[in-house]
C-alpha cells in the first residue's frame, strides 16, 4: 500500500498529515519564501517514507504555495503582488458567499461570541500589532463563515486565508488606518446577521469588506493602479 494511502488514527492519511504540516508551517512564517523543503527531513520529522511528503508537496504545488525546480528541489513560493491580489479577489467571492449561507445558522451565542472578538480588535487598536490583529480578524470571519453548509466551499476559503498567509504576513502592517474601518464594517455585517437581513445584502456587505481592505492596499503600494474589485 502506497505511504499517502495508509491512514493513521487520527483519520488523516500519511500524505494528509504530511500536507497540513508543512502548510501549518508556511502560514506560520515558519518557513519563509524561498525556503528549501527537502523531502527526506520532512519525512524524518514525521516519522514516514518520503513517498507521502512528496504526494503533499505536489498538492501544495498545485495550490501555489510551493514551486518545485528540476534539479533544485521543492521551496516555498516567493511573495507575489500579483497572486495576493487574486487570492484577495477571490477570498472577497468565496467568503461573501460563504458568510451569507452560513448566517441562517448562526445562533445568538455565534453572534455574540463574534462581537466579543470584533471588540477586542477595537481595544488591540491603542497599541496595534498587525499580526495579532490579522490573527482576531481571521478569528472573526471564521466565526461568521464557518457553519457555511457547504464543504466545498469552506474549503476553498480556508484554503485562499492560508495563502494569504503566506503571501502577506499581515496586510495591516502595510495599511494600519485600514484596521480602524475594519471593525465598523465588522459591526455592520453583524447588524445584518442579527437583523435577518436579505441574504444578497449580507453577501455584498462580506464581499465589499473584502475588497475595501485589497483596495486600500494598492492604493498604498501600486497609487497608479486600478482598484482591486468593482462594487457590483
């Protein structure tokens, strides 16, 4: 039985456990761009062949978050402008979606467990640490999406976060004024989860939140540049 096949006990196979790790690790900046991942040290580290590691690189290959080189080896993508403004464009897609079918379902301690994190945003503003905060931001949207019906498509958002991970340490630190618009339009998305509102207006308001922080981006870095997203 090949080594991605044989399923440990926790109900991850071989080249499963191996993929979260390195991907764990990417996200975490423990390994930066262009950090050599060598197959044999991996597998070492977890105690496996390297016929699954490799099965997991070539699935991070696939995601973009690793290049593999002939003769040089698999490391870990260098940052990209470009790719951070289509995982964004996307996110803001896939998580406006995500957010709108999971509102239904979100009960008053779900709402109230995500204002409690919004608020410590707020209180994180009178001594702001980036990442720390990117940490509650994600915690926040997490809370929102994450009883999205859709296994698919909470996939494909947990996927873009992790590469943004890896993209940007914290886009925060490149527009912190952002960080203060954030958490009002947090508050205002969950006024509309509270108040029932149309689904279509909960998607918009999730999705233009998303874009609103890509935008202050490049109105940063890239001022001669369009914006990242329409408001349609």
């Amino acid at each position: 039985m090949a080594g991605g096949e044989v399923t440990a006990a926790n109900g991850l196979s071989k080249s499963q456990r191996a993929y979260h790790w390195v991907k764990e690790r990417i996200a975490a900046q423990e390994f930066t761009p262009g950090y050599r991942l060598v197959l044999g040290t991996i597998a070492g580290e977890l105690d496996m062949s390297v016929v699954p590691v490799r099965e997991a690189i070539r699935q991070l290959e696939a995601e973009g978050l690793v290049t593999f080189e002939r003769n040089v080896g698999a490391r870990v993508s260098m940052v990209d402008d470009t790719q951070y403004r289509y995982s964004m464009q996307s996110l803001s897609i896939l998580e406006g979606a995500a957010t709108a079918l999971a509102a239904r379902r979100l009960t008053k301690k779900d709402v109230r467990h995500a204002r409690e994190i919004n608020e410590l945003m707020i209180e994180s503003l009178a001594h702001f640490d980036p990442r720390s905060f990117t940490r509650l931001n994600q915690e926040f949207h997490s809370a929102l999406y994450g009883k999205c019906a859709n296994p698919r498509m909470l996939d494909l958002v947990e996927s873009e976060w992790a590469r943004l991970g890896h993209l940007r340490d914290s886009t925060f630190s490149f527009v912190p004024g952002r960080a203060q618009e954030s958490v009002h339009e947090h508050e205002n998305i969950l006024r509309l989860i509270e108040n029932s509102a149309p689904l279509g207006e909960i998607e918009k308001a999730a999705r233009r939140h998303r874009a609103a922080t890509l935008d202050a981006y490049l109105i940063h870095e890239h001022p001669d540049e369009t914006l990242g997203l329409p408001a349609f």
